[in-house]
C-alpha cells in the first residue's frame, strides 16, 4: 500500500494567497455578492448567530481515539465520509416504498475520502469500492471484545469489526493520507438533505432500472427528491458494472448536489443553509473537532463553487475479483496508480485534467443495452427469395451477433413482417435484436429458451448495426462540471 512521505512538500508562496486569479475574473459579480452578504452577516453578527448550536444535534464519535503512528499532515483538509445502512431509522412505508427491507447490516455502504483544498478552490472526491482489499491493523472486535492480530478482510469489514476508529485506521493505512474529521451519513440524513435542497437534477441516456431498489428511470432528465436520490445511489444490479457503476452514479449525484447547493441560493442564504444544515445533522455521526466554526468557514469559502470546483476518480483497480482464502472475491487495488492519486490529495495537487475533452463524433450504430455477441440467434426465411436466410445470418452475425449460422426454411404461408420470437426470460436480448432489424415485430413465446428466433418477413430490408453504450472509464478523474446535465 502507499505511504506518505516523511515530510509535505514545500508550498509555494503564492498558493497560501489567494489573490485575485485571473482565472476568477469573469466572477466579480458573485464574488461582490458574496463580499457583501459576508460583510454584513459578519458585521452584525447574523450569520454565526444562525449556524451556532447547529452541531448540538450531532451524534459524536471518536475515530482518533488512542491512535499512533499516523500518516504527517499534508496540505488542505480530508474528511472520511462513510454511508451507513440505517434503515431501522426510517418509517415503514418509507421502507416499503424504497425496497428497504430486511434487517440493518452495520456497516458501511460507501466510503469516500474527501479532500477540501488549502485555498479553498476544489473539493476531490476518491471512492473506496467497499469490497477493497485490506489488510485490517490489529485491534478489539467491538462486539466481542475478542482480540485480533493484523489480517487481510474487507474494506467495509473495519466498520463491523472496529466502528469508526476502525474505519479511519484502515483507510489510513491503505492510502497515507492523514484524515482530519469523520462523517457518517445513513439513509435518513441523506434524504432528508436531498429535500431541504429542493431534489436533485440527474441525467441518464439509458434506461436505469433495479429490482433490488425500485429504481426505474427513463432515458432523460429527472427532479429526484430524497427517496428516489437514494434510490439512484444505492442500485447496483443495473448493468455488469455493479459496484463500479454505483460508484460512477454516486459520484454524478454529488455533482448534481453542488450544482443544486451553489445554484439554488442555499449558501447565500444563512437561514435556508440553517434549514438545509439542521436536515443534514440531525441524523449524522461526526468527531469532535467538526462543529460551528468548521461549518460557517466551509459555507463561506464554498460560495464561489461550482460543478467545476469539483473532481471525481475511483482509485484505481487493478484486479476487479481477487481471490482471498476465507474472505471470497475481492477488489485489489493498482498499487503504483494509487500512490499516484494519494500522493496528489497529500500535496494538494489538483487530480483532473483542466482541459475539456474532444467532442465525441455522434455514432451511426444503434446503442442497445445487450452487447450483440451475447445474443444467440437462430434464423428462419419467412419468404419465397431463395438464399435470403444465408444473408440475413452472415448480416447479423457480422454486426456481432451469436448465430447458428444455419439458417432454416419457416414452414407455412409466406410472413409479411418480420418477427423475433424470444422467451420472457430474455426481453433485453430481444429488444437487442430488434433493433438491428428495422421494423421487426417483438413476440413472446414462453419455454422458447436463450436461443432468439427471427423470421424473416417480405418486409425486411437489411441489418442495422447495433452496439453497447461506450463504458465510462471509471478509475479516470472527471470534474464535477463535466456530469452534470447539460
């Protein structure tokens, strides 16, 4: 695993001064609002009279407790933000309606190492697939007191085992970098936030559909409030990506939150950010050392933000289903790249390209949700042209389709359309298929099993090429203002 350097690097003088940045100028209007609406605040006392008492509401924990030999200090502030299950805290039809049954598991759904900028300007986002390889350091089971020497788990494995204290001790050591303060948001707080900023704007260019979670959303913009927000984080049976999609979702989501947060006016406004704050707090799990001051300073230095402000990565994988004895498949990290990535959030170093990517040229192929050569086809001519059969399976076996390459004679009166018959079970595979015979009737036909059958009607004029989505690159930094909605 990496490890931090034994001492920071050297800052540059000019970095500890944020002066007026050509690169800011276009933000002279805001940045006078803001100067304004702070000074007053500031002069009468307003704003930290509305935010004071608001971390009362705060459960506290102690995830520095006893700790030695920590990672050195670097620049700017890391906070370890971990969701938790906490369905037992939620109403019964809030349960019901978001596929939140079952008993809560404790432990940690999602782990993200949060890095704030000395200067103030970027927040890095890096997520901990929750299935990482760790190597847990030794320490007291919580639950039964029993003690335990080093030994490979889980990364969410620390939380079950060692609560909070746990959780930091291992991140720490996985990653070299030194974590200030701990938030522990679950399913009620972060609902409940999701609300109090008036829903959040999420874009998606396929269908996005999970049995586990309810989630069902049409290609095209959607207004989430906080239950299906949750919803949306939460799905992981969407696509082959599962835990790599999720993550790519989560980090999109927040993309969207800053962009609803520094547009919407919550930070301009001391009693909506008191409104939104409380929602936010009343359910979470924080240190000691993140209270008033800490939120007033960040609301503050927050408000010239924007979707821009922020970048997002996954740390790099190297081995998405390493084996380990008792333990099962794991996540084992690229270790060079990840030093990479830890050693940046350690100097402060910005970990997204500045530069916008090339315009994507638009594709003329048809993008289908099953990948072609997934697809088994048996072909039929459902016509009186000799040889069409032949061609209809070299067609769609070259646009990567899985056919018999035996084509047969459909018995009967000449088909006027044509038709792929396919068995319930593998609706996505027939929709697949279908798209690549333009005007093709879709026909269900229990017991007709994974092979797809097409009859070829008088209608049919050709094979269109089809193929998957293009996968997002998931361990690649991508800035906040580059997964919003457009």
């Amino acid at each position: 695993m990496p490890t931090p350097p034994r001492t920071p690097r050297p800052r540059p003088a000019a970095r500890r001064v944020p002066a007026r940045r050509p690169r800011r100028r276009p933000r002279w209007g805001m940045r006078m609002a803001t100067a304004l609406s702070v000074t007053v605040l500031a002069a009468g006392g307003i704003g930290h009279a509305l935010v004071t008492g608001l971390d009362t509401g705060l459960t506290r924990v102690d995830p520095f407790k006893d700790m030695k030999n920590r990672p050195l200090a670097g620049h700017g502030m890391n906070v370890l933000v971990v969701g938790t299950d906490g369905r037992d805290r939620i109403t019964p039809e809030e349960r019901a309606k978001y596929r939140l049954g079952g008993a809560p598991c404790n432990c940690t759904d999602t782990v993200m190492l949060v890095h704030i900028s000395e200067d103030r300007d970027r927040a890095s986002v890096v997520s901990l697939p929750r299935d990482s390889y760790a190597e847990m350091p030794e320490h007291t089971d919580l639950t039964s007191g029993e003690k335990h020497q080093a030994h490979p788990v889980k990364l969410n494995a620390a939380y079950a085992e060692g609560g909070p204290a746990l959780t930091v001790r291992t991140v720490e050591s996985m990653t070299g970098v030194k974590i200030d303060h701990y938030l522990e948001v679950d399913f009620t707080s972060f609902m409940r936030t999701v609300d109090a900023v008036g829903g959040v704007r999420i874009c998606t260019t396929k269908p996005l559909k999970d049995a586990y979670t309810g989630l069902d959303l049409a290609p095209g913009t959607h207004e989430l409030d906080g239950g299906r927000a949750l919803q949306y984080v939460r799905s992981r049976h969407i696509d082959g990506a599962a835990d790599i999609g999720r993550m790519q979702r989560q980090q999109k989501f927040l993309a969207a939150l800053v962009e609803r947060v520094t547009s919407g006016g919550v930070l301009f406004n001391p009693v909506r950010f008191r409104a939104v704050a409380t929602s936010m707090l009343s359910s979470v799990r924080a240190d000691e050392g993140f209270g008033t001051d800490q939120m007033l300073s960040l609301s503050k230095a927050m408000r010239g933000f924007t979707p821009a402000s922020s970048e997002f990565v996954s740390v790099p994988v190297g081995d998405m289903s390493f084996p380990v004895k008792g333990i099962g498949s794991t996540v084992k990290w690229d270790a060079a790249k990840a030093q990479r990535l830890f050693q940046a959030l350690r100097e402060d170093r910005p970990i997204a390209s500045a530069q916008p990517p090339a315009p994507a040229k638009a594709p003329k192929d048809v993008v289908v949700d099953v990948a072609p050569d997934t697809v088994r086809v048996q072909v039929y001519n459902g016509t009186r042209t000799s040889g069409l059969g032949r061609k209809a399976d070299d067609a769609l076996r070259a646009t990567g389709f899985a056919t018999t390459g035996a084509p047969r004679t459909a018995a009967g009166a000449e088909r006027a359309r044509t038709v792929v018959e396919y068995d319930p079970r593998w609706d996505r595979s027939a929709k697949s298929l279908a798209a690549a015979l333009p005007g093709a009737e879709l026909k269900a036909v229990a017991g007709r099993g994974g092979t797809l059958r097409v009859v070829l009607g008088a209608d049919y004029k050709g094979v269109r090429a089809v193929r998957t989505e293009e996968p997002e690159k998931p361990f690649e930094p991508v800035r906040g203002d580059r997964v919003v909605c457009p």
